[in-house]
C-alpha cells in the first residue's frame, strides 16, 4: 500500500512538472510564441498559410496563431495586460490603436532588439506604415501591411461614358458628376456611397483638414469638413450616386454603376462575379494636383509582459523577418504588404493594387489618420455622414453635434 501512495505521489510530481514546463503566465508554452490577430475572415486563411509555412521551416519558436474578432480583442488586452496573466507574446492591432496603447503604457518597444535585425528598418518598408510605429523616438510596432480605400470601375461603362478619365490615372469627382449626368438616363450611376468614413476622410484631407490640430484637440466642425459633405450631398441630391438603402456593391456588380468606391481586399469578392470586367485606381480626387488615399495599417506590437524572455523576443523578431520576406500570400489576400521585398515578386506585380506602392509617389498619397483618439472620431463619423448626405441630418448641426461628441469623449477618458 505504501509502494503505491508513494507511486502515485512520484507520478503526480512528474505531472505537474511537466505541467510547469507547458505553460507561462503569457498564455504560450515555452517554445511557442502566441500570436493574436484580427484576421477572423477569409484574409486569415492567409495568415495562417503564412504562419503553418514559417513553422515547418523548425524554427527555436513556433507560432501558435489565434484569430480574434477585433472588437473582442480589443475588449480583452486591457483585462489580459492589467492582470499580467494570458497576455499574447505578439498581437497585430490596427495602426490607429497605437498611440493610445502608448499613451496608457501598455507596449513594449522594439529598441534593444533591431539593432540585431538590420533589414528591419526604414529603407525596407513604405513610409506610411512605417512611421507609425516610431512614438516620440521609439520602435513600438512593425507594420505588416498597408490596405486603402480606392476607386474600382467597370471598364465597359468607363468606355462609353468617361472614355478620357483616366487619361492622367486620376478620376475627378468632376469627371464623375459629368458622366453621371449622361449614365442616369439610361438607369446607370456614375458612382455608389459605400463605406462614408474613409469616403470623407479622404476628401476632408484634398480639402486642407484633419481630424486634430495638434495631436490633441479634435477638429471637426470645420469649413473643410462642412464643403466635404456637401461635395457628397451634392451627388446625392443630383442622383448621381445610388438612393439612400440600394445596395451599393450589388448595382456596380450588376453592371448599374461606373465607379464603386471601396478597399482593396473587396477585390476578391467581384472576381467572382463573371459578367463584370473592372479595373481598380486611386480614389476620387477633387484635383488630381493632390492625391490622398485613405489607409490603415495592420501592425505587430508587444504589449508590455515582464515574463517574456529574451530568447522568446528573438524568436518572434525571426517570425517577423520571414513575414518581411514572404509576404506574397497576404498580398494575395488583397492586401498591400508594407514589406518593399514584395515588390521584388513578379506575381506581385501582376495584382491589380500593386500599383499604390510600386510608385514611390503614390506612396505618398496614402494617409492613416493615426490620432490617438481615432476612435471617438470614427464613432462619430460613422453616425454623422450617411445622415448628412442623405438629406436626414443638417450638415452644420450634425458637424457641431459630431465636434461636441469627441470632445466630451477625450475629457472622460481622461478623468480615468
């Protein structure tokens, strides 16, 4: 009887010790990095194909990839960071999140660890999604890609009502009303309202505005932001776009629509519409003298975990220089990888979105509005726009009401 209370202790020892060496107060076991990501949809098919290609080359740390919905990742970084318990080793968060993780201390910076990694740098990556990361003289992310609001158009409608539009590779809202004038009699649009955040922002940024005057102070309720909505009201009221409730996307597949503005990973969803021919180019410009394309960025941090161990760091700096080099496949997912060795790819090049970043001039038109009260603006934006160019909210009112929102927003997050 004591040979065997004294087996089963041995036995029950043994177990927890292994138990000991699986796991971490990261949530990850000790030769695996755990990586949280927002790719829920069919862009993470790509990353995991990505991540399962990075794990069978044997590296010291493999990837354990774990796709979360964005808001419920978000809800849970606070909690996870506070406790110190569960915290993923690497996290993609979007770029406009970072400074306010900076702000609240939350992430750990990449400084001690580049100066081993040199191709992880500036020169190799777009500017746009680059700079992001660097806060007051630190490294606090690497981006992983840099994704726009563009203009799609159906070649066989641009023809015969816009034939000269694209000469200069820029389409005027001009150019728009124009050929919408001419399509609406024979039942066909010139363009379709689709998403209005981006939709505004980008012509709020041609018109000279932005949503902070200082890195601090909100700016909404401005002469730019008010000739920005009556830019799009405009079009509304001429019927020149869709009616309030028509589905955007199903008029430019059906061949209702000349232009359908929208993000360069909706491609894949008119690849599978076979009666439609369409071409893809920068967004609707108000002059073709100053091009903006709204973009965000998805970007790999570290939020701050005292138990991450150098070597697990240079593990996941490895996972990020392989990304670097391999990121075709999340090109593929109709994305714009920030990495400049994709442009090295021909089969890169072949896809429709390159263009915005294999122009070094282009590159320069892609704006990330990175306030770090981004998210009370969009908030805002979100619930301001639609009604406004659809006659339901008075264009002053609703700036003012907007302006007033974001304030009060920023002064409770504050008192916190």
């Amino acid at each position: 009887m004591k040979k065997a209370v004294l087996m089963f202790s041995l036995l029950f020892m043994f177990a927890m010790a292994l138990s000991g060496c699986s796991s971490s107060s990261s949530g990850s076991s000790k030769n695996e990095i755990l990586f949280w990501n927002v790719f829920t949809g069919p862009d993470g098919e790509n990353m995991k194909q990505i991540v399962d290609a990075y794990n069978k080359t044997n590296p010291e740390f493999k990837i354990k990839n774990v796709s979360i919905e964005a808001d419920d990742m978000y809800t849970k970084i606070p909690t996870v960071v506070n406790s110190g318990k569960g915290i993923p080793d690497l996290t993609v968060v979007h770029a406009e999140r970072i400074k306010q993780f900076v702000d609240n201390e939350m992430l750990a910076t990449y400084d001690d660890v580049l100066a081993d990694f040199p191709d992880i740098s500036e020169d190799n990556y777009v500017p746009a999604g680059w700079n992001i990361g660097d806060i007051n003289g630190s490294r606090y992310s690497v981006p992983l890609d840099v994704h726009s609001f563009v203009l799609y158009y159906n070649k066989e409608l641009l023809e015969k009502y816009a034939p000269n539009a694209l000469d200069d590779n820029v389409v005027t809202f001009d150019e728009i009303r124009t050929a919408g004038e001419v399509s609406k009699n024979d039942g066909v649009v010139g363009t379709v309202v689709t998403w209005t955040r981006p939709t505004f922002l980008s012509i709020y940024h041609q018109l000279g505005g932005d949503i902070t005057s200082d890195g601090e102070t909100p700016t909404l309720n401005t002469p730019e932001a008010k000739e920005a909505l009556e830019l799009l009201k405009g079009l509304v009221d001429d019927k020149i776009t869709n009616k309030d409730g028509e589905d955007a996307g199903q008029l430019f597949k059906s061949n209702k629509a000349i232009f359908y503005p929208e993000g360069i990973w909706m491609q894949n969803s008119l690849n599978d519409v076979e009666s439609l021919d369409w071409g893809i180019t920068n967004f609707p410009q108000v002059s073709p003298d100053n091009i903006v394309n709204w973009t965000s960025s998805h970007q790999f941090v570290m939020f701050k975990d005292e138990s991450r161990s150098e070597e697990k760091i240079k593990g996941m700096m490895d996972f990020l220089d392989y990304i670097r080099e391999n990121s075709l496949p999340w090109a593929q997912a109709g994305q714009n990888p920030a990495s400049l060795s994709t442009l090295e790819n021909p089969e890169f090049k072949e896809l429709p979105h390159s263009f915005l970043i294999e122009d070094p001039e282009l590159q320069k038109s892609l704006k990330i509005f990175d306030y770090k009260y981004n998210g009370f603006v969009a908030e805002e934006v979100d619930k301001l726009v639609g009604d406004a160019i659809f006659g339901k909210l008075d264009i002053d009112e609703g700036l003012q009401k907007a302006q007033k929102a974001v304030e009060d927003k920023i002064a409770a997050n504050n008192k916190k």
